[in-house]
C-alpha cells in the first residue's frame, strides 16, 4: 500500500508557495486514494487537474498501481482543518455540537480551540442578538450554509 505520509509530503511540495491546503486524505485498502484540498481563495478544477497529474508523475505505478482522486472540499461538506474556520470568518455557518445541540450564526472568531458565532435578533422569537462559544472538542462538525440571497 501506498504510504499516507508520501503523498501528504508531495502534495504539500506541491501546494507550497500557494494558499491551497490538504483538507482529508483517505487511502482504502484497494489503492484506492481520495485527496481533498481547499485554499483561502477558492480551488477549481485546474487546480485539482495539476496536483492530480504531479501525484502520478511521482507516485510509482508499475511498483503499486492505484487510483487516484483529487477534488476540492465540497461547500456542504464539515470543516476539517482549522484554516478552513479562518477562511469562513464572518460567513454563516451551522454548528452541531457532540449533545446534539444546533447552532447557526455568523463565524465572527475562530482560534485553535475555540469559536465564536453571533446569532441575530429575532423579532418574532422575542430574541436580542447574542454571541455563542464553543470549544472546539464540543464540536461534532461545522458546515457552510449555503445562501443564494442577495
């Protein structure tokens, strides 16, 4: 089996210089590689093109064959690495907590062990703005929320 850490340390010589970042990498045990990346601008498929092909001018086919799938990290996909908490600062998220709680608000503060959202007013709830904090050990997952509002 292809080893994890060669293809982390190829793909970040790759990445390096750019503001693209490994998201997830899962290697099942078919060869079968799935390489997720973001960056703090956005990734097209160009992108994944470029560092797909680099993989497999790199990686050793007649020694190991595989497949290889390199894509972006989907809008309705949770974050995986803290960088993506900074790329959505101030962009609405949803937050699920490990009690099953359901938070959504704005991501206003995002550090290494800690977030913070703000929840608007709700006139019709009677609610006056607040801002929730959450340690990031009590967090199942975060997610984008998707708004095609104006």
């Amino acid at each position: 089996m292809i080893e994890k850490s060669k293809i982390i340390r190829l793909t970040e010589d790759h990445l390096k210089g750019t503001d693209k970042y490994i998201v997830d990498l899962q290697l099942k045990s078919n060869n079968i590689i799935q390489l997720f990346i973001d960056g703090d601008s956005s990734v097209n498929i160009n992108d994944c093109i470029t560092l797909s092909r680099y993989l497999e001018s790199n990686l050793d086919r007649d020694f190991e064959d595989f497949e290889l799938n390199v894509s972006s990290a989907g809008l309705d996909q949770p974050f995986k690495v803290f960088k993506q908490y900074l790329k959505n600062l101030n962009k609405e998220v949803s937050v699920l907590l490990l009690d099953g709680r359901k938070h959504e608000g704005t991501l206003i503060d995002a550090k290494e062990d800690e977030i913070s959202i703000e929840i608007p007013a709700n006139k019709k709830k009677k609610t006056k703005k607040q801002e929730l904090r959450f340690l990031i050990n009590t967090i199942k997952e975060t997610k984008s929320i998707i708004s095609f509002k104006k």
